[in-house]
C-alpha cells in the first residue's frame, strides 16, 4: 500500500519549498499514455506527497493537450486519496478580485474536445457529480487558505473553457447570465476524472483577472496571469503545508471515495459496496 494519500496538481512552482525533504522524480505510463511531466514525490511535515505539473515544465501542454486520464491515473496507481488542484482563473464577479481565492462548489463544462472518462469499450460507470467538489477536502481547503492569511470565497461556480484563447466579450457576458462565478481552461475534464477513479478533489483557484467583462478593467492578458500567479505562489505553498500539517484532523473516508456505479455487458457492480473493483479491470498491465 503506498503511503502517498496526497498530491497537488498545478505548476512546477509549487514543490519549490525548502521544507519539502526526500525529494525525487519519477516517470511512470499508464494506459492512457504518460502524465504531463514526471511526478515529483517528497516528504513534508513527516508526510509523502506527490506534485505534478499539469502543463508540464517550462508550461509546454496547452489545456486541450494536457493528458488528464494519463495524470489521474497515474495519481490513483501511487494510491492517493486526496487531491489538491491549483489553477488560475478569471473572475466572472465584481466581488471576486483579483488576488482572491475561490474554492469552488459547483461546475460547468463547456469544453469541447476533451476525453472526459476513463470507462469506454464495454466497461461504462456512471458517476453522479452533483457534488464535483468534495466537501470535505474542501472544508479544509479553506481553513487552510484562510489560516495562511489569504482571501478566500468558500463557493462559485466553475466553468471550464476549452481554451487556449481567453473569452469573447458575448460570451463572458453570457457567461456572467449563467450565474457562473469564475472561469478557467482545466477544471474539467479533471475533477470528472477524479470522481471516477474514486479520489476526493478540491480545487484552490486563484483569480488573476476580470476576464474581458468588466467596463473599467483591461481585458485579460497573459502577463496579468503570469504576474498574479507568481504573486500567489507563496500563498498556494503555505496553504499547501498547513494542509498537510493538519492532516490527522481533516483526512478520512469520504463520500468521493466509493461514489461510481458500474454497469458493462458481463457484470453489474455497486461501487459503494466493492469500490477497489472499479479500477480492478483499468489497472491490468500497470
């Protein structure tokens, strides 16, 4: 059983801590192809954890290229039970500035040509994401941004663009009609993905920007991002540790844990009931 129950998807930034100790990189395959870059494992307040770089280093994979099954896969293979994704965002909010955090509680997927699940050929699960978030991680999530003196939004909705392009004026507007709270390019198929393989997700997003919406703000741009990313790295990583340090408290079974039905042309399988068969049939040949 590996003992690595927690990992942050977001930049190659965030594992850049001094107190991160038995740092070392691994490559691994799946049979969704490789994750994004190699995963980076170390210990932090006495506990294992693993880092991936969702774009890859150097930020080489835009958001339709990003190999999301290869990266949750591969997550679920280390045993991880808990993941954290950080991930820039546009506010869709007059409330929610830029420099703020927004832990999201809902989601909107209005992306268009991405591979959303991993059960295909015969073997289907159909997952409820009412919930897309785990409210639990997510609790804690919270208590760990607010502890690090950051200013967090304790739910929004979430809609994922496909991207690479940031938004049209129309559709920001159309958008902000929807009543959606913030928009980003990688939420979905992520958390989707999560809530099949059975691991509890909460997402830390960091508001760089208006979007293009807003009458007295300049449209968004890729420095803007870039320079209120860098700004809230910091944040991200005493976030990140007080998360871990305070583990003991928060961490447990949790409803994103044994939450998918199986049904295929052979077998009929309740996952709330055997939920380490559900990926039994994903993980030959691993």
């Amino acid at each position: 059983m590996s003992d690595i129950e927690l990992a942050v998807i977001g930049g190659s930034g965030l594992y850049d801590m001094p107190d991160l100790t038995n740092v070392e990189e691994i490559e691994m395959t799946t049979p969704f192809g490789k994750p994004s870059d190699r995963l980076t494992l170390g210990t932090l307040h006495g506990r294992r954890l693993a880092f991936l770089p969702r774009h890859g280093r150097g930020h080489v994979l835009n958001p339709s290229e990003v190999p999301y099954r290869a990266n949750i896969f591969a997550l679920k293979t280390l045993g991880v039970r808990y993941i954290i994704a950080v991930s820039a965002c546009g506010s869709l909010r007059e409330d929610y500035a830029p420099g703020h955090v927004v832990v999201p509680d809902q989601l909107y997927d209005n992306t268009r040509k991405r591979d959303s699940s991993f059960f295909e050929g015969g073997l289907v699960a159909h997952v409820s994401p009412a919930q897309p978030f785990s409210p639990e991680l997510s609790t804690a999530l919270i208590q760990a941004v607010r502890a690090s003196s950051g200013t967090v939004h304790t739910e929004g909705a979430f809609i994922t663009i496909e991207g690479p392009r940031f938004s049209t004026r129309a559709e920001s507007n159309t958008f902000r009609q929807w009543g959606m709270s913030i928009i980003g390019m990688t939420t979905s198929p992520e958390a989707f993905l999560a809530a099949e393989a059975e691991i509890a997700y909460a997402c830390m997003a960091h508001i760089t920007d208006y979007d293009v919406w807003h009458e007295s703000e300049a449209p968004v741009t890729v420095e803007q991002v870039i320079r209120v990313l860098h700004h809230n790295t910091d944040l991200a990583q005493q976030a990140i540790r007080h998360l871990v340090a305070h583990m003991a408290e928060w961490a447990g079974e949790f409803a994103a844990h044994s939450r998918c039905n199986m049904r295929s042309s052979q077998t009929s399988i309740t996952c709330q009931t055997a939920p380490n068969r559900c990926w039994r049939p994903l993980s030959t040949g691993i």
